[in-house]
C-alpha cells in the first residue's frame, strides 16, 4: 500500500464474489436489485428497479419529479462507456425575463419556479427498454409494493419533515396531507405510504400492456415505450402542468405559478451521449460533460497527476493541503465555465492547462477565487456572484432550502440517492438519482410526488455560461463515475452530496488507483472537502479558504491544515461522504462492493 494505512479496521467487509453486486444510499434498494440478479435480470434490470425503489424509501433525497445521471458499460461492448442522459431542460416559458419580472434576481431554492422538465423516469426507462431485458411489471414491483403496503420511515426523513412542517400547515397543505398524515409528524419507523405514486405506476404499466405486440424484445420495447409516453404527454404531464399553474409558496418568500406545460414534457427524451474521459495512472476515468460538474473531477486528477504519490494521499496534512488546493482550482472553473453550452473541455483538460494550474499551488492555503485563462490567454468573461457564508439558514429551511443537505452545526453531510450494479455477464452501472426530494415543491396530490428544483444552478445574467435559456440543462451537480484499465470496465462509484460528490469520489479514487486501498476502506477512510466555491444550490453562498474535516484525519493533520491557513471546519468523526461502489476483474470475473456506513442507511449485497 503507497499511502497511510487506515487508522481503523473497516466497519464491514468488502464484499467478494462472482455472481453480482449491487450497493446504494439504502439498504431496500440494495436488496431489491440484488434480488431482480438473482431472478436472472442483468445489471441494468437491477438498477431501475432499485432507482424506483428510492423514490419510495428515500424521498427527502429524491424523487420521480427530479433529475438523474449515469454511467455504464454492456458486456458486449465494454470499452466504450455511455452516459445516460437524465438531466430535463429549462422549461419553454422559463426565461430571464420571466424571472426578473417576478421580482427575482436569483432562481428560488423551493417551488416550482425552480424546476426543470422531470428527467428521471424517462431515463431510467429509456435505460430499460435499450438494455434491460425484464418487463416493465416486474422491475416495478418493489417499488409499488412499498409505495402501496409501507416501509418504515427513516429518522432522517422525520427531520425534514420537522424542518419544513410550517411550510407544510401553512403553504403546502398537499404535502402536509401526504408526509402528516393525521395532522402529525410520523414517528421514526413507522408505516408511511404513497399510494397515489403505487398507482401511478399500474397506470404505466397499464399503458404499456394495451400497446402489446407480442411477447419477444420488439413487444418488450413497445410497451416501454408507451409507458414513457403516457408519462411524458398523458395523465402524469397533465397533473404536472395543471397543478403548478396555481401560485404558491417559494424558498423567496413570495409566491409564484410554475411554468412547466404539458408539451415542454412531451418535447423531453432521455438518451445516452459519449463521457469525457482522461488517463490517470493507467487508467481512464469516464464522466459526464461540462453539463454537469462531472470534468471537475478530471481536472483535479490532470493536476495532481504532475505530484508525486505522496502528495495524493488525503490521509497526510501535505496530502490533504495538496488535494484541496486542487480542487479549489478545478471548481473555479466549474463556475466560470461549465454550462449547457460550448466549453472548450480540450483546453481545461489539456496537459498544458494542467501544469499552469498545478503552479499555483503553494504551501499556503490560498482564499482567491482563482478562474484559469482562456485558451487565448484571455481572462473568463463570466465571473459568478460570491455570496458570503453567514445567512441565517434556519430561515432559509422554513422557506424551503434550496438544497435537501442533512445540516448538523452548519455543515452540509450530502444529498441525493447512489446506485451501483455489476453482473456476472460484465455489465456494469453508477447511477445518481436526486431531485424531486419532499422540501422541493407541494406534492402533486394525484401524484404523490413534487417537482424538483435543479434550475436553482442557473444564472440569471445572460453573460454566464449557465445563463437560464429555455431548451438548456442546468448545471447539475450529479455525477458518478465509471474507471476502466485497457478498455475493460473496473470500477463503478459514486455519492450523494451536491458539491462535495466529485470531492469525496477523488478521495476514493484516489486511495484505490494510487493507495491501494480495498473499496470498503477507501469509503470508511476520513473524509474531507472544500467550501471555497460558489455554491450550487440557493442561496448560492461560499466560504474563502474554507475545509470541511472529518475529527478521525486526527489533531496533527488539522492544525497542520489550520497553520497552512485553511478555515477549517470539524465535522464529526463519520459526517462527510455517502460513497459506494462495485468493482469486476476482467481477467477473473472477482466482483466486489462496498457501501457507506455513515448514517446507517447504506448496504452493499451480492455473492
């Protein structure tokens, strides 16, 4: 092992076997994907049952009115890596001008004013109907199931629900009716149900079995089809475009209609685009385009490739000093440049750009927003807003926080919902669901779910690159990651965590590809990120110079980071990070998993 030993035993094994594996954010999840493997289902079968299954189990952190992004590979055309596109655009009426006339200078953190064209369910069809091989009755039998009879509520769901239950009596009566049922807040493991969302998909199913042609794949694919229809034009679009038309309640305070019609739905399709991709250390790592933050995650490796090994290890006070100062860099021009548009990925992945960045790296923590030059030499024609830290959050959480974080002494433990699968065939999947989370918007009573509000990462300045333009995605911030090694596919990882995601998966590649570390060790290793960045969500703040630590990096490494001049915040010994992930040999067909123990809430399965 090149780097630090971890200072503790793991809190469980990592998981070996050849069969297959499946790891996500909740153990039902898990379960339910394990279980389409061993009924025969592949890998992409698994995945979207787990993914509806989340909606259900996890919806303070997802839902079907959100987003998703992912990355896979098929055991028949391993070296060429897809991603699939689950990110819904800005809806047609959803312009700047819209905005401003609405007396806003900043897209709201909550309401429907917030949200894009629901992309998920689209995509995880889209996934199903191209490389899955279940019905669609069967891969949503978990979830109805669930939805219809109960599961037993998380205590991190209570909390939301106790954050925002004012908002919920006093505004959002749907969503009181839906998540208080009684006029009361559930108790921890108590029963809760969505049985508008059971229904809604035997409505889906129902549409797929009256467009049956036949039992063979083409019978298979046309009944998806017309399931991703009636989602996109039928009775979920209508409901959708009816509700949000009447005013209500935003994270601003005042209140305001959506803008999301019935054909700004239908004009949706999932697909599946090329990932961008560098080498690190022999291997190549797959991510998602500048639509996303997913090349963040590139540019820091393409810095800290130019370090020697002992400058990589997050566990050493020169090794975290090192990482964090690379990261600043790299989410500098995350907001600077990324965005739905033309970025010159070439250039902010180049060698040449790389090696001008890694120079700005000193000993001493730097508290500048540092953008790099343009290919040209020319600085960045777009500088975003910096708002600093300090506004009064507890309010911002009654208003609706823009971002669905579990806070704890002011920091942010991560968002959202995780998924990884690998089967015995080779195919193998990292998925990020997040959006639609309970606090979004008021639930759509018929429904049972609300809108998401993934347009609270656009601009309203035209000059950004991630300006709101109509027909645009927003810059989400999901972004898993697959890594393959001489065109094989090795690794599928990924986490919750709304900016910390690329910055807690570094960590892990990090400790795997250069410290040798097993999947489970690299996930329960001290965990660590930067806050010196615009942030994404509403309000959009950002602390100069700031380090979130977890205690276990231990007292010498964090002074050694407060001397350097971090503005160090502790976070906890097992705060930060809510990584999972899978691995397969090529040449052995081993497959192992690994999954977060913080929270008690992750499980990896398989065999």
């Amino acid at each position: 092992m090149s780097f630090t030993a971890p200072a503790t035993l793991t809190t469980r094994p990592t998981l070996e076997g050849h069969f297959g594996m499946a790891a996500s954010t909740h153990w039902l999840a898990t379960a339910a994907a394990q279980a389409v493997l061993e009924r025969g289902g592949n890998a992409f079968d698994a995945a979207v049952s787990g993914a509806f299954l989340l909606h259900v189990v996890e919806p303070h952190l997802n839902g079907p009115g959100g987003d998703m992004t992912g990355v896979f590979a098929t055991a028949e055309d391993p070296a060429h890596p897809q991603i699939m596109m689950g990110q819904g655009p800005a809806p047609a009426a959803a312009t700047i001008e819209h905005y401003r006339s609405e007396g806003l200078d900043m897209v709201p953190g909550a309401g429907a004013l917030a949200a894009t064209v629901p992309g998920a369910v689209d995509s995880w069809l889209n996934l199903l109907e191209h490389h899955g091989t279940w019905e669609l009755t069967d891969v949503l039998e978990f979830a109805i199931d669930y939805a219809e009879h109960g599961h037993p509520v998380l205590a991190r769901v209570i909390g939301t629900i106790e954050r925002v239950q004012e908002l919920f009596t006093d505004h959002w009566t749907t969503s009181a009716a839906q998540w208080m049922p009684d006029g009361r807040i559930p108790k921890v493991g108590e029963l809760v149900y969505n049985r508008p969302y059971a229904e809604v998909l035997r409505r889906l199913i129902a549409a797929g079995e009256k467009a049956d042609d036949g039992t063979g794949p083409e019978g298979r694919a046309a009944r998806i089809q017309a399931a991703r229809r009636e989602w996109k034009s039928g009775f979920v679009a209508e409901a959708i475009a009816g509700f949000v038309a009447t005013p209500h309640r935003h994270s601003t305070g005042g209140d305001h209609a959506g803008v999301i019609t019935v054909e700004d739905m239908a004009g949706f399709d999932a697909g599946f685009e090329t990932p961008v991709t560098v080498d690190f250390r022999g291997f190549q790592i797959a991510k998602i385009g500048a639509w996303g933050q997913g090349p963040v995650l590139l540019q820091t490796l393409k810095i800290l490739e130019g370090f020697d090994d002992d400058r990589l290890d997050p566990s050493t006070e020169i090794g975290a000093h090192t990482i964090l100062e690379a990261l600043k860099l790299a989410m500098a021009d995350r907001d600077t440049y990324y965005g739905d548009s033309e970025v010159d990925l070439e250039w902010l992945l180049s060698e040449k750009y790389a090696a001008s960045r890694r120079l700005l790296i000193t000993e001493e923590a730097s508290h500048e927003f540092r953008p790099g030059a343009t290919r040209e030499g020319a600085a960045p024609a777009f500088t975003p807003p910096l708002v600093p830290e300090g506004a009064d959050r507890e309010a911002l959480i009654k208003a609706g926080i823009g971002e669905p974080t579990v806070q704890k002494n002011g920091v942010n433990n991560g968002d959202t919902c995780h998924i990884d699968v690998v089967d015995r065939w080779g195919n193998i999947i990292s998925a990020t669901p997040s959006g639609g989370w309970l606090q979004s918007s008021p639930t759509i009573p018929e429904l049972g779910f609300c809108l998401g509000t993934r347009l609270q990462m656009v601009w309203l300045d035209k000059t950004s690159p991630s300006a709101l333009i109509p027909g645009k995605r927003p810059r989400t911030t999901l972004t898993p990651t697959l890594i393959s090694k001489n065109g094989q596919p090795v690794i599928a990882l990924g986490s919750p965590g709304g900016d910390q995601q690329e910055q807690w998966q570094l960590l892990m590649v990090l400790r795997m590809l250069v410290g040798g570390y097993a999947p489970q060790q690299a996930i329960d290793a001290p965990a660590l990120h930067t806050t010196a960045l615009a942030g994404s969500f509403w309000p959009r703040t950002w602390v100069p110079g700031g380090a979130v630590v977890e205690d276990r990096l231990g007292e010498d490494v964090i002074n050694g980071l407060i001397n350097r001049g971090h503005a160090v915040t502790k976070a906890g010994d097992w705060e930060l990070g809510r990584l999972s992930c899978v691995t397969r040999d090529p040449a052995t067909g081993k497959l192992t998993a690994g999954a977060n123990p913080r929270g008690a809430q992750g499980y990896a399965a398989g065999r």
